[in-house]
C-alpha cells in the first residue's frame, strides 16, 4: 500500500448497505471499488463448483491463491464478475454462495492468501474499500474508517426487497436466520473479526436512506483533520 493514495474503508455486516453506499461514495470521489466480500464469495462458489469442502483449509487457500477472476467496469453499477472465464455477477450474491463465503472466510490460511490481492487495488486516485476487516486489517492506515451499523430486522427486510427486485424468491424469516448465523461466523472467528476499527465513524443506516449516509461519508471526509 501506497501511504499517499487516499483510502475511505466502509465496514460493517451484511445487507447493512455498504455495498450500495461505497460504490456511490466511490463514483463520486472518481476513486476506485474494492467489494472485498464478491472475493470471498468467489472463493466460495468455487469451492462449492469444485467440491472441495469449505473447511479444508490448504485445498480451500490454494483456490483463493490462484483465483482466476476479473471485475470489469470498476465502480459501476454494472460490474461484470467473471471466475474462470465465466460470469458469476448473479450467482455469486445467493445466500448460499454469501454462507459458504462466510465459512471459507472463517479460515486463515484464505484471508491470508486474499490479502496482497486486495492491497493491489489501492491505485490512484484513491480507493473505497468495502468489507468486513477493511480498517482494521487490510488497510490500517487508511485515512477514514466507517463502519456501518443496523438492526437486523432491517437488514433481513432490505435484502427480501433486493433479491425480490432480482426475481429470487426467498422468505424473509429464513433471511433472518440466515444474517443472524451469519454475524455470529463474522464476529466470533479468530482471525480478524467483524467489528469497528479504533477511530471509525459509526453510522447507525437502521432508520437513514442511502443518500444520506453518502453525505454523511462525503462530510467527513471533507471535514478530516489534517
Ligand atoms: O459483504 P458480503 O456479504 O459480500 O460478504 C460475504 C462474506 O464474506 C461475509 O459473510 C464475510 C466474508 N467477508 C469477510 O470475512 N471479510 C471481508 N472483508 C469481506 C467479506
């Protein structure tokens, strides 16, 4: 990591809308997007396309080692995602693949093998960096931290709306385990857990819309000290 290239980290749990959020905060600076989580999503579906079991560890790390993956028309709302040559933008974001992305990331040896990957996306003029250890591990120095916050009644009830938009029917009380089990993955496991980087700044989305937690991120980074 270049110290000079500016990096915003926006952490925080699922369906908490971080990934809307920094794709636009990103779009608006003309920085680059890293969605950290679409990696280990890919990790997973290509565990899961492999059969390899999503805790074996070494098998599980040499997928990630050699991923072979490309995100294409960074920022945008329509970045294609392809894993081997073939896209996976929509089937990387089922709740199954989003499980199995959260088993796979509970190893060490994976998030080790991701890092330097995801170091390589600070290039200028500056990068937004969404995930879970954003602050905290991958880019500690970064120059604003966020970390995103809201009820999980809430969460469970924006992802039913986003995958209902997309056609996938799902209900929203399995929605609601399913973010519950996963928080508890997300937060409980050694290695780099899910929680606020010292100096964050918290924001609580449960009862915000999207364009205001935007302003929110803009105003403080405007507004940083020196
Ligand atoms: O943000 P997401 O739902 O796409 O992330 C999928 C899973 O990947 C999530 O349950 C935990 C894991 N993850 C992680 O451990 N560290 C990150 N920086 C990003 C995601």
């Amino acid at each position: 990591m270049v110290d000079s290239i500016p990096v915003i980290t926006v952490d925080g749990p699922g369906g908490v809308g971080k990934g809307t959020v920094s794709r636009i905060v990103a779009a608006r600076l003309g920085w680059h997007l890293l969605d950290s989580g679409a990696l280990y999503r890919l990790v997973g579906l290509s565990a899961l396309k492999r059969g390899v079991a999503l805790d074996d560890e070494p098998e599980v790390a040499a997928l990630a080692t050699h991923l072979d993956a490309q995100f294409t028309g960074n920022s945008g709302d329509n970045t294609v995602i392809t894993l081997d040559n073939v896209d996976v933008s929509d089937e990387i974001r089922t709740e199954s693949v989003g499980s199995a992305a959260s088993r796979v990331a509970a190893l060490p040896a994976v998030r080790q093998a991701l890092l330097e990957r995801q170091r390589r996306f600070c290039r200028p003029p500056g990068l937004v960096a969404d995930g879970r250890d954003m602050g905290t591990v991958v880019f500690p120095d970064a120059q604003l931290k966020v970390f995103l916050q809201a009820s999980r009644e809430e969460r469970a009830s924006r992802r039913y709306k986003q995958l209902k938009d997309k056609g996938i029917s799902v209900s929203l009380d399995a929605l609601l385990r399913e973010i519950e089990e996963r928080d508890a993955r997300d937060s409980n496991r050694q290695v780099a857990p899910m929680r606020p980087a010292e100096g964050a700044v918290i924001i609580d989305t449960t009862h915000m819309g999207i364009a205001d937690v935007v302003e929110n991120i803009l105003r403080a980074w405007n507004g940083r000290p020196d």
